[in-house]
C-alpha cells in the first residue's frame, strides 16, 4: 500500500513540473534587449522638457502587411484573420487615440520558401525590398527561429535596426495580444522584465530567490519599492518590477522572487508588454501612454504617412445583392457576374464561394468594388459570402451565406445578349425624377423586359418591350425616393443585359 502511494505522489510532481516546463516554453517575443533604448531615452527626455502634449484627436498610423507563402504560393495566412488581427489592434489602441489603417487597403505578397519559413536569413534582401517605408511593415510568417536569447517559442518581434515586425501566421486572430504588444515595442516600449528574457528568475536559478543586481540579459535589476525605477528594466517607473517567473495560477504571480534588497517583488499581470498569457494582458500604464505619444510625434515617425482621413461611416455587413436576385441562373461558358450594392464605408470584400453551406472547401477573393466575376462554374448549386471592410475598419463579420444554382451552360449568358453590339444607359447620372434611356445598337430584333432594380434588390420598374434590328432607345421616367445606385436589366431568352446607374438630385 504504502509503496503504491509513494507512487502516486511520485507521477503527481512529475506531472506537475510537466506543467511548469510548459510555462517556461510558452510563447515569448523575440524582441533583442537594446532594441528600443535609444529611442526610449530620447522619449523620456521629450517627456520631461514638457514637448509630449495631447494631440486631442486620433492620430491615423498606415500598417503594411506582408503575407508570405512557400514559392508555390501556399501556405499563406489568410486576409480574413489579417482584417482580424487588425481590429484586434484598433481595439486596444483606441483610447490611445491611435489607429491604424492598411495602406491602400491592399496586403503585399512574397511568395518565397526561404522568406516563408526562415526568413532572418532574407533581411537585406527580399525583406528590404519589400518593406513600406511609409508604413508600419509587418511581416507575416509561418515560424521565426529563436536567436538563443530568448526561453520559449517566439511568437513575434521588433527589428529595432530595420524598424518593422514581424509575427507568426498563427498570430492572426482577434484574441492575441503579439501584434499590439510589437507595436509597443515600435513606440520605444520594453519589455517590464527587460533582461530576464534568455532565463526566467525561478526556483533553481543562481541565487534563488534573491536576484542578482544585474539580470541575465546585463539589464540593471529594478527594485520592488521602485527606488531605481527610471534607471532598471524598462525604466518606467508605473510598471513594477518583473523578473520573467514562473507564473503557475493562471493570471497572478507567485513565485516568490526577492529583489536585491530581500522584498519581494509584485509584477503587474497585465501588462501587454510583459510576457504574461493573452488572456491576462490587457493595458499600457499611464507611463507607458505617455512614451508612445512621445514617441508617435518625434522626428522619426515623420516617415509615416498620418495625413490619412477615414471613412465618415462604420462598415457594416448589411451586403444586398443586386444579381443573381434568383436561386436558378443559366450562364455562358461556366461564367457568371455577381453584383452587389455598396456598403457605405468600405472600400473592399473579401469574396468567399464554396459548394456547400459550410464553406468547407471555399475559396476567397479579395476585391476593390461591388462585383466579381466568377469563372468555370459547372451545373449546380453554390454558396457564398462576402465581408466588407475599408482600409481602417476591418472589424464587420461576413455575411450569412447566400446561393444560386447553375441550370445549363447553354448559349445563354448573364453579362450579354450575342447579337446586340452595344447596350449603355443615360444620362448617368440621372434626376430622381427624370427620364433615363435603354440605349441597345441590335443585329436582330428581340423580346425583352426592362426592369429597374434599387439597391435594396427590390424592382421598382418593369415593362415589356420590342427591340428591332438597329438601334433602340428605350425612355423609362424614374419618380424615385433616395439617391443611389440602381441597376437597369434588360431580360431575354437570349441573355441578360445589366448596367448600374446612379441616381441624384
Ligand atoms: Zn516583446
């Protein structure tokens, strides 16, 4: 009895150092020690010659992301966790009165196995070549290799010397901290526990648990009273000393570590800049607000494009689709247009077509406007969703999935009638009560209906009408409520015609 009891006991402490040696291989930053300390000093002495003010308003700061893939394109992190990531982002740094935008709305891509999977090895190459220098560049890839200094897996870092970031592909989600904690770093920020990154102060380290005056990493250790605070670790003096323990209680901190002068030390669990877990981590102290705003406006932030003007409107996901209103379309060639209305506020979609209501395969597209052509569809049915979003506001989910089913990929197509040679309508723009004519130059004469669509997908405008051989202009009087884009269709067996107008005062 007794023997299996010992036993018992036995694989309960091994399991339970099991646990510990997972915190201590938990994901880290890879962000060298004296990445930031020049440009920290200088911030701290604009802050104390009383040159940081308020600016009072939002500043907007361009962000550049850069996906890589393997050479052959694969491997790449999707747009949809990027637009993620970002709101995350925007989220954090709101009450800071920063916000970032996506520079151009687009993302740059690097298709390269080396950049991809080690790409330390590409700095002064693909890496530099492709860097914005008028952007905050984050470069996303699949690992980053630790450099030795570092105890743990690297989830992101700050290249002090180049000035860009870069985070790990499984970073891109809405609940990482990596991104907002880098961007911390690119404002000056370190890390509370600076110079106890290559070994944690724990139990069995020299001297436990008192900590030695300097730290592993030749940081001068800080005090627990905060006596030496604007001289040790990430000299400022509201974030508490932090050696980088064990911390084994979810989020608070026990391990008992002493400072140099015996008194135990009460890290602050949550910080964004220490390497507390996400789920702990939540702030910047007043102190660290204020290094960022320094920092925001010194002479090296210049390089950033800040004039920026957002969208007056939100994004939202309320997408109404304009064509295919229908479930049964009949295409030409296996193509078929999708039109949609535009969203106030965005500028891009992210497309998403599958074959089933799970999307499960699916792919995506990205585009700028409100329509996509869709290529070698075969006969059936097909699913799809869209998610709006502008260069700034990347936070509006998808869209609930729509469809539409290929009947035949006979002689009949969406986007054109074979015979007529010319099909526009005008005056565009057009008067809310004005007359709009169907212009279509023919080589045969035809049935057609015409019909006026608005943009909430509703018809507002049917009539039927012969076309001759020749040229037709159809006149259609509009008494119309709202401003907008409508959509003029001309309906036969032969094919459809479409064309979008814009209705004003
Ligand atoms: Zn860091």
């Amino acid at each position: 009895m007794r023997r299996i009891l010992v036993s018992i006991t036995t694989i309960f402490l091994f399991l339970s150092l099991s646990v510990n040696a997972q915190h201590q291989h938990k994901g880290v930053c890879g962000t060298a020690i004296d990445a930031t300390v020049d440009r920290l000093i200088k911030n701290k002495a604009a802050i104390k010659q009383g040159i940081v003010k308020k600016r009072g308003a939002v500043t907007y700061v361009p962000v550049k992301y850069i996906l890589t893939a393997r050479t052959n394109g694969s491997g790449r992190v999707s747009e949809e966790a990027i637009l993620d990531m970002h709101c995350h982002l925007n989220e954090v740094y709101l009450e800071q009165d920063i916000q970032f935008y996506i520079k151009d709305g687009t993302f740059k891509e690097v298709n390269n196995d080396v950049v991809y999977s080690d790409h330390r090895r590409t700095t002064n190459t693909i890496m530099r070549a492709t860097n914005d220098d008028t952007a905050v560049s984050i470069f996303m890839v699949q690992d980053i290799e630790s450099l030795g200094n570092t105890a743990g897996q690297i989830l992101g870092y700050y290249d002090g010397q180049r000035d860009w970031m870069v985070v790990r592909n499984d970073q891109a989600n809405r609940s990482s901290q990596t991104l907002p904690h880098e961007l911390g770093h690119f404002f000056s920020l370190a890390h509370p526990h600076l110079g106890w990154e290559p070994a944690p102060f724990a139990p069995g380290e020299p001297g436990w648990p008192t900590a030695p005056n300097v730290s592993p990493g030749g940081v001068t250790t800080e005090f627990a009273d905060g006596s030496n605070c604007e001289n040790s670790a990430d000299m400022v003096c509201d974030t508490p000393a932090d050696y980088n323990g064990l911390f084994n209680n979810g989020c608070v901190h026990n391990n008992g570590a002493m400072d140099p002068k015996g008194q135990e030390i009460e890290p602050n669990t949550s910080l964004i800049m220490s390497y507390f877990g996400d789920e702990c981590v939540n702030q910047f102290t007043l102190g660290q607000k204020e290094i960022i705003e320094s920092d925001l406006i010194s002479s090296e932030r210049n390089r950033l494009e800040k004039g920026w003007t957002p969208p007056a409107v939100d994004v939202s996901s309320n997408v109404t689709i304009a064509y295919p209103t229908e479930d049964a379309v009949a295409v030409a060639n296996g193509t078929l247009n999708i039109d949609w209305y535009d969203v106030p506020g965005a500028t891009h979609y992210i497309f998403e077509l599958g074959t089933n209501r799970f999307f499960n395969p699916s792919e995506s597209f990205m585009i700028e406007g409100s329509s996509i052509e869709l290529t070698d569809l075969t006969n059936r049915q097909y699913f799809y969703r869209i998610r709006p979003f502008s260069p700034y506001n990347t936070c509006a989910p998808k869209t609930n999935a729509f469809s539409f089913t290929i009947t035949n990929d006979q002689a009949t197509s969406t986007n054109e009638i074979g015979f007529v040679k010319n099909f526009s309508v005008f005056p565009n723009p057009v008067n809310r009560n004005g007359e709009v004519f169907v212009s279509v130059l023919s080589n045969e004469s035809f049935d057609g209906e015409v019909s006026v669509v608005d943009f909430t997908g509703k018809t507002i405008y049917r009539s039927f009408e012969n076309f001759v051989a020749g040229d037709n202009q159809i006149p259609v009087q509009l008494n119309l409520d709202a401003n907008g884009i409508y959509l003029m269709f001309v309906k036969s067996d032969a094919g459809i015609l479409k064309k979008k107008f814009v209705v004003n005062e």
